[in-house]
C-alpha cells in the first residue's frame, strides 16, 4: 500500500514550536513531540500521558504526522497506518 496522503498536505511551520500545544496550555508534559503535516500543530506522542497528536487527528482528520524530535525523520499516516517519506518542502520545518 501506497499512502495518498502525502501528496495532498501542504506544510506550515510549527504553531508551538517550543512544545505541545495543549500541554504548554494546561501544564503538561511530553514524551516526544509529532507536527502535523496539515496544519503545523505539534502534539505530543502516544507515550506521553496525553495522547495529543492522536486526538489532533481524531478531531481534524489531518492524516500525516512527522517527528518534531530534533534530527529524527519519519512521518506516520494515521488513516494508512503506514510510515511515509518526508517530503522535502517539510524539512525546514523540523528540528
């Protein structure tokens, strides 16, 4: 299987690029971080006590998520469920 997905998104730099947005809001901490490839959100990851990038796509249904991890450079497809390339136009956005 071929993840579509990654063709469609069109990259915005990081809302929160000191963390997850939710857990900066409320005082919560993170494991590591993901960044939305829709929107430039960045939740923490299914480790964390959380769970936000998870719920990011369940109330967005954005689909591609990649690691804000510094030097990591993988992206997940949550509807595929598969690991996808990171287009190049994303990397500049990464740590």
């Amino acid at each position: 299987m071929s993840c579509e997905h990654i063709g469609h998104i069109k990259p915005l730099p990081p809302k929160t690029p000191q963390g997850c947005e939710e857990c900066l809001k409320s005082g919560g901490r993170w494991v590591h971080l993901r960044l939305c490839l829709t929107c430039g959100h960045v939740g923490c990851c299914d480790s964390s006590p959380n769970r936000h990038a998870t719920k990011h796509f369940h109330a967005t249904q954005h689909p591609v998520m990649a690691s804000y991890e510094p030097d990591e450079r993988w992206a997940w497809c949550f509807v595929d469920e598969e690991a996808v390339d990171i287009p190049r136009e994303v990397l500049k956005y990464l740590r």
